[in-house]
C-alpha cells in the first residue's frame, strides 16, 4: 500500500507559497519555482522534514545519516517542470511497522516529494469542442509517501490500516490527514495468487483512493476482478487502474511504468540532507503517546469497552478530552458515551471541565439528555460554562406543579418531625424542608416549590 499525506506545513515544498484551501480560485498560490521556471532555485521545507521524521519515529523507522531528493522525470500537462522531485534511492526513513489488528504491518519506507496541479476538463458534445484548465495551485505541495510491505490480506485489513495511519498522522501533529481534502490518498496495488504460494501474483495499482469506503470496496472488487480474469484463463496486466465511485468500478488508466522510464537522477539544485542525530532524538522525546499504546491504558484505566476505547484513542483531540473530563470527576462510560455519540459527530469539542459540568447536570437530574445536548452545543460555541448557561435559560428550573408534587410529598414523607413541628406553629421549618427539596431537585423553581410545599402543609 502507498499511501500519499499532505505534511501540516504553511509553505509549499521548495519555495514560499502559502498552501491553498480547497477552494481556493485557480493558481493563486504559485510562484515562478512551483511553476518550474528556468533558472530558479528550490528551498527545502524544514517543517515538511519534521512531520516526516516525526512520522518515521511513530512508524519505528531507522533514519538514515544521508537523505537526498532526485528528479523523477516523465511529462504531462499538471507538471510544469517534466519533472517532479522526490527521493528514490535514499529515502527520508525506512523499516518501520505499523502494528494494525494486533499484526505487525512492515512499512518499507517513507519519503517526501512535492505534489503535481490539477487538471480541469471541460468538454461541450454538442460543438465536440474540449478544453482542459490547469490549476497549480497544489503543485509543489509537500507530500510523504508511506510504502508498506505486501503484508496486508484483504480489504478489511489495507481500511484498518489506513485508519490506523491516520490516527497516527494526527498523533504525531505530522499531517491533519484529512481526507475528504485530499490530504491522505490511499493506492492499494493489488495481487493474488493461489492458496500456499509465496510467490506474489502479477499486481494492479489502485490510484487516489480518498476514502475509507471508497478504499474498501475498489480493494473487494480488483480481488473479483483479477480472479475471474484467471480463472477465465485470462491473464492480469500489470497497469494503473482508477476507481469510478458512481460505477463501483476499477478501470484501466495507463499502462504501469518501470522505474527506469523515469530516468531518475539526483537532484542537481538541492544538497543531499544530513540530518542532525540531536534533532532527531529532540523530536523522539516530543513525541505524543501514539494511539495503539492509548486505545489500551484507556481501555484498562477506565473499564471501557474495547470500541469506546479505540474510537476515542483513535482522536488525539478526543482521546485528550476524555481525559480531562474524567480527571475532572466525570463517570469514564457516560463520558465516553457523550463523547461518541454528541462531541466526535459534530466535531465541536467543548473543553474537559464543561463537558464533566455538564454530564454532572445531566447525570443528577437537573436538566435533561435533550436539554445537556443543547447546553454543549451552546457552550462550545460561547465558551461559556454549562451551569452558567443552564442558569440563564432556567433550563433547570421545573415549575411543573405535578412534577413538584411527587419530590415535595417524598420530602415531606421522609421528615414526620419538622411537619409536625410546623403543623404545631413553628412556621420556620418550612424553611429546612425547602432545602431538603432544593438538595433533592435543584431544578426545582424555589417560588412555585415554597407555594406548594406551604399547600401541602396546611
Ligand atoms: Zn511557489
């Protein structure tokens, strides 16, 4: 598996660009050395260099004293320069592993490159006239490509993988890996061979895979595809194949290039990199706990179930609000719960302190599921705490009679001497029993609480 991630950097790979969004208009972050002007010269990213060291510490890599970048030459219209740098023969970093379902997932090396621009394609049937636009907004955007072993088997396991990875990218702070904008493309390259053979089949690329699902299924369907065509008696054809999300399909695109259609040579305009062994050691000693080691203390720290631990491990930003909620007095289960099932699908996180307040609130009764999800809701985005914000609405104030009714009856029940006394003239334990209700239901509206229980009395 290859797996592309946009390192978290401001600038681009070799020069000053700013990074775009998503959408972002058209090369508005380009500069003459991301569009490959002659004669000028390429800068490394020292942050790109960071998040890949940090990710080879993560994914136990050995780094090398040496690195160096090389040319990877081949032509087409999203590379301004006929060339685009990367590293071949000397990688960032190399044997790693990732460990992902409880096996050991080999990683083969991780290395930086700089990414291509966009190709837009416009056509018009009607006039069979077709243009095509070229946006290089992203070209020259760093990106680590992370090559694994052939060590995954099955489509199940390349997801999890990819999961996994993810976790870790954003463990470590190396990338945000998002997805959905394009900051981590998984390419499956995809072989079979019979049952008890070493011998790997003849392989299919998958390219820029951007989800999980899509991942998952293009994986289950190249399996289905290359074991028909063998068992037909037909042969599978060593290519680049891309995924059609509307089809459920995988389609051929290109036939696969060797590396020596590349022509790759070392990097004329950059010097080979030694890295610091200090630097190294200082990023090692920064480095976060990563989410397996996490998923398990949590799960053994705080009983949780094996799920709850690895959806909330799997966040750095959830796992850290998890625990600092509990830390803060809140119940580990029904805070893994409002976590799961109210913080993580809205992706606004409330700071541990108010989320404790508040499933304290929840949890005694003072406002309800329903009301605790609004009062998150209102507290992530005002910053202000649960009790205060359950205090100005009177959320917490129940001023039903009939609700009252059954908490003042129980009071009263549960005190035969203080009603006595009252009913005896000493008209201020009215006032002891009114703090009885208050303890018993702090929700209680005090004036519609004090009527009732002066009623009940009488
Ligand atoms: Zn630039």
């Amino acid at each position: 598996m290859e797996v592309h991630v946009q390192p978290k950097t401001r600038s681009k790979m070799f020069c000053g660009c700013s990074v775009a969004e998503v959408n972002d208009p058209p090369n508005t972050h380009v500069c003459e050395i991301c569009l490959g002007m002659p004669g000028v010269l390429p800068v490394i990213n020292r942050a790109a260099v960071e998040a890949s060291i940090k990710t080879a510490l993560a994914l136990k890599c050995e780094i090398p004293r040496h690195t160096k970048f090389d040319r990877k030459n081949y032509m087409y219209p999203d590379l301004p320069k006929g060339y685009q740098i990367s590293q071949y023969d000397m990688p960032m970093s190399v044997n790693g592993f990732l460990e992902v379902g409880g096996r050991k997932v080999r990683i083969r090396r991780v290395h930086l490159e700089e990414d291509t621009g966009k190709l837009i394609h416009a056509g018009d049937e009607l006039h069979k006239a077709w243009e095509s636009y070229v946006d290089l907004n992203r070209a020259g955007v760093p990106l680590m490509e992370i090559v694994s072993e052939p060590d995954l088997r099955s489509a199940d396991e390349a997801r999890d993988y990819a999961m996994e990875l993810r976790s870790l990218l954003r463990a470590v702070g190396a990338s945000e890996a998002d997805m959905e904008k394009g900051q981590l493309r998984a390419e499956p390259n995809i072989s079979i061979r019979p049952a008890g053979s070493d011998a790997l089949g003849v392989k299919t690329e998958l390219k820029n895979i951007n989800s999980f699902r899509a991942l998952h299924r293009a994986i289950i369907f190249e399996v289905e595809r290359q074991q028909k065509a063998l068992e037909s008696g037909g042969t599978v054809v060593q290519e680049t194949r891309g995924w059609s999300e509307a089809e459920e399909r995988t389609f051929s695109q290109r036939s696969k290039e060797f590396a020596e259609d590349y022509r790759y040579f070392p990097e004329p305009d950059l010097p080979p990199l030694e890295i610091d062994r200090g630097w190294i050691e200082e990023l090692r000693a920064g480095l976060p706990e990563l989410p397996a080691p996490r998923r398990s203390r949590l799960a053994t720290e705080h009983a949780l179930p094996a799920t709850d631990a690895a959806l909330i491990a799997g966040d750095r930003i959830l796992a850290d609000l998890f625990e600092d909620a509990t830390r803060a007095g809140a119940p580990a289960k029904q805070t893994a719960n409002w976590i799961i099932g109210e913080v993580a699908p809205t992706g606004k996180v409330p700071s541990g302190k108010n989320l404790a307040e508040l499933i304290k609130l929840v949890g005694d009764g003072s406002i309800t599921r329903d009301q605790g999800r609004e009062v998150l809701m209102e507290s992530v985005e005002t910053g202000r705490t649960p009790a205060e914000i359950v205090a100005e609405h009177g959320y917490a104030q129940v001023s039903d009679p009939s609700e009252l009714r059954v908490i003042i009856e129980a009071v009263i029940d549960a005190n035969p001497k203080a009603v006595d006394d009252y009913r005896r003239g000493k008209t201020q334990v009215a006032n002891a029993l009114l703090n009885e209700i208050r303890k018993k239901a702090p929700q209680a509206n005090p004036k519609v609480a004090r009527e009732l229980l002066l009623k009940l009395l009488a």
